[in-house]
C-alpha cells in the first residue's frame, strides 16, 4: 500500500460508495485510474491524498471487512 498526492490524482475520476447516503462520511475510488491498483480517499477530504491498494491487498481489505475484522 502506497499513497499518492492530490496532484497526482488530480485526473482521476472519483466514484462515491453508493451506501453514502450523501452525507459526504464515506471513501471514494477511482476505478481503473491506475494499472493493478486502485486508490482510495476520504470523500471529505478530496484536496488530501489517496492511499493506493495493489489488487491482491484491496481483496485481502474487503475480505477483513466482510468478516468484522476491520
């Protein structure tokens, strides 16, 4: 896992988790903006920076999630 600045993700096209509800306390992704990666921020903070999953470990995240683990 990596991060990245707001500059570097400043092209990205960003997409809100539909379980929202529009009250902007949720995480944003950007599909497909990098090869076998994807990056992650804080919909409240989209000036602020992207942490950046390898395929493998955003698996290995949602499955700790799933399971309560998280």
């Amino acid at each position: 896992m990596t991060s990245i600045n707001n500059a570097s993700a400043a092209g990205f096209a960003w997409t809100k988790s539909s379980y929202s509800g529009g009250n902007n306390n949720c995480v944003e992704v950007a599909l497909g903006a990098l090869p076998a990666a994807l990056p992650v921020r804080d919909s409240k903070r989209e000036d602020g920076p992207a942490v950046v999953f390898g395929d493998t470990n955003w698996g290995l995240f949602l499955d700790a999630v799933k399971r309560g683990d998280v």
